[in-house]
C-alpha cells in the first residue's frame, strides 16, 4: 500500500532514488524546479534588506526549522544494524512461527540503546541497555523489544513513569544527564524493594558492556510459544553472543567516556564495515503452561525474576548475524519504532502486568514521537508481508489506497473474503482461561520475595566482580546528597548480603546495618558470572 517509489524492502527507486542520494546533477527546491543559487538569498542590491519574496530561502530555512523530531522517552540513544536471522528448525516443535521452521531466513533490523541518556548522551554509561529486534517475517512484524539485563525494575507498567521520572536527570538542574547516580534514583530503587534486584545487575559489571557485541539480550518476560496443533509452551528469550559476554571496568568506561562518547556506536559500525559481523546465536528456555505459570516456585509473571539456567538450560533456535550498517541514521535507527504488540502467529503474550503496560505504551509513544497514526509506512517499519487493512488518511499518509469501501463486510469492493482460522494463518489469541475474580489493584502475594534472587546473583559472582559491585554501589551512593538515602541503601544491601553491605558501608563511612529479614537460603546459578562461561557452546 506504499508510494511506488519505494521497493518492497524499503529502497526508494527511480526518480527518488537520485534525490535521496544527493546524486543528481542539479539542484531543486522541493517541488522539482531548478534552482540555479542556494547560497545567496534574494535581496534589494547585494548590500540591501532580504526580500520577503524570496520563496526559496523561506522554503530552505522553513525545512531546517523542523528538521528535529522528539527524542524517545526512554532509550533515546541508539545504533541500529540490518542482518538477517536464520531459524535452526529446532524451536519448530514448540511454535507455528513460520520464521521459525528449519533453515528459514528473515530479514532484522536491530536497535540497542542505553535508556536514561538523552539522544546526544555518551556510551559507556552504567546502565541498562536495549536490544531491539524487529523481524521482517512472511508472517507479518515481530519485534522482541529487550534489554542486556534480564529482570526489570518494576512489576506492574503503572510505575514505569514513576521509575523513569526517578531515574531521568534532577527537574531543577537536569544532573546527571545520563548516569544513575543520583538522589531520585536511589530513593526510588530503595523505597520499591522490587527494584533490588535490576539495580544489582546494573552495580554490576553488565551495567557497562565492552561492547554492543559482546552483550547478551533477553526478552525479560515470560512469553507463550502456540504449535500448530494449538499446543501452548511458556518460554524465556535469550541472545548469547558468539563474541562471549565482556564489559568494560569502571576506568576503561571513565577513559572511553572522554575520549570517545560514541565508543559502542563507533565499535559497531567499524566492525560491521570490517566484515567482522557480530553474531547472535537466539535462544529459549521453556517451561510447562501449567494454570499457576511457575516453575521450580519461580512466579513466571513476575519480570523481576529469572529462572536460573541451570534448572531450565538456554535451547538455541537460530543465529542472527548484524552485517549491514545503516545507510542513513535518522530514516532507520532513529524513526525505527518497535512495540511488544508486534506479533506473528506462534508467539503470544502472557498476563505479566508489566508486559500488560508495555502493549499499551509503545503504540502510544510513536503517535507523537513519528507525528501521527502512519509511522507504520515509513521505510524500515514497513512489513515485508502483504498489507491489506483498513487503516485510512491520518497525519503523513503516503499510500494511495485503492477501493471505495474500506470496511467490511461491503458489498462493493469483491474478493479478500477474511482469513479465519489457524490453517489460513491468522494470528489467534490463545484461549487461555481467566479464572473468575474481582477487581483488585493490589500486587499478588507471589510478587513479594524481593531478596531472594538479587542473593542468587550476589552468591554467583566470582571475587573479582563482587569487588566491582561493591565499588559500584560506593561511588553511585556517594553521589547521593541525602545521607538517608544512602543508609535506606545500606539497609536493602544488608538484605542481600552481609559482606556486599559491609563493603559498601565501609566505602561510605557509614555503620552496616543487619538484616531486616533471615537472609534467603538459595544456590548460586554459575551461568550468571561472566567469568567462566560456558557459552558459546561450540
Ligand atoms: C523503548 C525495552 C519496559 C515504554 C524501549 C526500547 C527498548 C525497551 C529496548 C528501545 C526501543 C528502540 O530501540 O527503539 C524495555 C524492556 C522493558 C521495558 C525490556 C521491561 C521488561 C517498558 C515499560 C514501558 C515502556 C513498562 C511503559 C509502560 C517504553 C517507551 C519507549 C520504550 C515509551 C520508547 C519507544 C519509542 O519511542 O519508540 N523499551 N522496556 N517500556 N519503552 Fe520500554
């Protein structure tokens, strides 16, 4: 349903093609008229006032005028590639993807971001980082929106403005622009014990990756997988990077920080333009969809959660390769708009009330980030599928639809009779029943375990990486003014782990509180360390 000049894959063609490209061997204004002078503006005698008249300097400057559009709201700094996944067929068992069937290859196009920074923030923050993939399936979009971290601050989407709004710079003096610490953050994270444990992993050493490349993603929601039979699979997403996970220690990121702010975009972009095409091998944990949607007493809804890879091993399923760099930032990696609603037959959601919010809250975003209803037409949002909806006019329209009656059933416009049923391949929501209830706003008693898994990782850490959490927490807490903060820290710290908290409160200064509650008794999960992994496999 697009302008003819641009291709199925979202290549402009033509007479478009030379204009995108700067390559003709005039210059016009927008309308197509020759233009033999851009730098001069019409005026009375070289020396005289610039005349109204001058439609060309109003149409040049008018543009420039709006040239910038708003920021994300979150994950506002990105660096995008193109690539192409090829499906291993072994994940054809759990789901009906099509993309997913053995030895089928799809187009992506993958974004990673860091989230607080605004778009001209530096990269090598301590922060969380997005891992956005979008699928150009046969079966239509499906984006996996991820981050390098596995868990999330929150539960419930509800609070997600409230996090952002602790974690986004000071209201009065917009410090620190990018980096967590700060007073609001850590009165947030503190106050909302759900926050532990994301805040953990953040202190740690995957709160600075070495590299886009070397950074695993997850979808940190449990999802379900539909076989064709209508068969339902719970799972977990997982990236393992060919490159093994690496991140960078507190002084490198410092160093890079300085002397080159755009360390992971540079290091991406180099390598991919060298050939060294970073790699990806995807992959899910699964689990039975039993009615309660736990496993081994881990809440499968609850996003603050893993499930320790040891009681539920990682299964690859395909191999993404990145091999493409944009070939221009704005019309790619910064109007590339993904959303968790994107979704293909084969792959469902689950009830997890923050997943609930997200489905909500990406759609909306883009309306005013991309100006209106029609961002889905723009080049690299577009489908690679047939589109055929009922969707009209709006703000940048660019289709040309054909037919008189865009609503159905009509009797005017024949054929395209609507595709039900799972053997035509339409999405099909799984029937999953909702056992009867009353309206509640309240969290389940499940949701209320805030220690027991930021334990699990703390006990997983070799020395060396406990030394840089603890050195972590000390220099962000030591930024934070109010020394109540710092000591409501100490005490969630004591939570966790007496060692962690003494360490932290020696570097502050401050006495170590004790536990408030027995300390969990659970096993380290060795897969969390990243020294010593076992991945790749081969
Ligand atoms: C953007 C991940 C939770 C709202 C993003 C992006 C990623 C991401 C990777 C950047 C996408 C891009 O590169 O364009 C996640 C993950 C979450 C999470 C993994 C939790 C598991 C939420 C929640 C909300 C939310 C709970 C709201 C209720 C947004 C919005 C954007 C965004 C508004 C900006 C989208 C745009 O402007 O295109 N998120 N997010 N996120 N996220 Fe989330």
């Amino acid at each position: 349903t697009g302008p003819d000049t641009v291709s199925p894959t979202g290549q402009p063609t033509g007479a478009d093609q030379a204009r995108m490209a700067q390559s003709g061997s005039y210059l016009t204004n927008a309308q197509g008229t020759r233009l033999y002078d851009t730098d001069h503006s019409l005026k009375a005698g070289p020396r005289g006032p610039v005349l109204l008249q001058d439609h060309h300097l109003r149409e040049k400057v008018m543009h420039f005028d709006h040239e910038r559009i708003p920021e994300r709201v979150v994950h506002a700094r990105g660096a995008g590639a193109h690539g192409v996944f090829r499906s291993y067929g072994t994940a054809a068992g759990v789901t009906k993807a099509a993309f997913l069937a053995e030895d089928v290859e799809t187009p992506v196009f993958v974004r990673f971001s860091t989230v607080l920074g605004s778009r001209g923030s530096s990269d090598t923050v301590r922060d969380t980082r997005g891992f956005a993939t979008k699928f150009y399936t046969s079966e239509g979009v499906f984006d996996l929106v991820g981050n390098n971290i596995p868990v999330f601050f929150i539960q419930d989407a509800i609070k997600f403005p409230d996090v952002i709004h602790a974690g986004k710079p000071h209201p009065d003096r917009e410090i620190p622009q990018a980096q967590s610490a700060h007073d609001t953050f850590w009165d947030f994270v503190t106050l909302h014990t759900e926050a532990t444990h994301h805040t953990l992993w953040n202190m740690s050493d995957r709160g600075i990756p070495r590299s886009y490349r070397t950074m695993e993603g997850f979808g940190v929601h449990t999802f379900r997988l539909v076989d064709a039979a209508g068969g339902t699979t719970l799972v977990k997403f997982h990236w393992k990077p060919k490159l093994g996970v690496h991140s960078l220690v507190w002084e490198e990121a410092q160093i890079a920080n300085g002397v080159d702010p755009d360390f992971h975009r540079r290091d991406l972009a180099d390598a991919i333009e060298a050939g060294a095409h970073p790699q990806w091998e995807f992959g899910i944990q699964t689990f039975p969809d039993t009615p309660d949607q736990t496993f081994e007493g881990i809440d499968l809804l609850d996003p603050t959660n893993i499930v320790p890879e040891e009681l539920a091993p990682v299964q690859p399923i395909g191999l993404l390769t990145l091999d493409r760099n944009p070939s221009n930032y704005f019309a790619e990696t910064e109007q590339v708009a993904f959303h968790v609603g994107h979704l293909v037959p084969g792959i469902d959601v689950t009830d997890d009330p923050l997943l609930a919010g997200r489905l909500f809250s990406y759609l909306d975003t883009q309306i005013t980030r991309l100006a209106g209803p029609n961002f889905g037409q723009i080049p690299i949002n577009r489908p690679h599928a047939p589109v055929n909806d009922m969707l009209r006019d709006g703000f940048h329209q660019s289709a040309v639809h054909r037919g008189v009656a865009p609503y159905r059933p009509n009797s005017l416009d024949g054929g395209c009779p609507f595709t039900a049923g799972a053997d035509l391949g339409a999405y099909i929501e799984t029937p999953v029943r909702v056992p009867e209830a009353t309206k509640v706003r309240e969290a389940p008693e499940s949701f209320g375990d805030h220690f027991s898994q930021p334990r699990r990782f703390w006990l997983s850490m070799s020395p060396v990486e406990r030394e840089h959490i603890i050195g972590a927490y000390t220099f962000e807490l030591a930024k934070c003014y109010e020394v109540a903060i710092r000591e409501r820290a100490l005490r969630v710290l004591a939570n966790i782990d007496p060692e962690l908290c003494a360490g932290v409160a020696a570097g502050l200064g401050l006495p170590a509180p004790e536990p408030s509650e027995p300390l969990a008794d659970v096993e380290p999960s060795p897969a969390l360390s990243q020294v010593g992994r076992t991945w790749p496999t081969d």
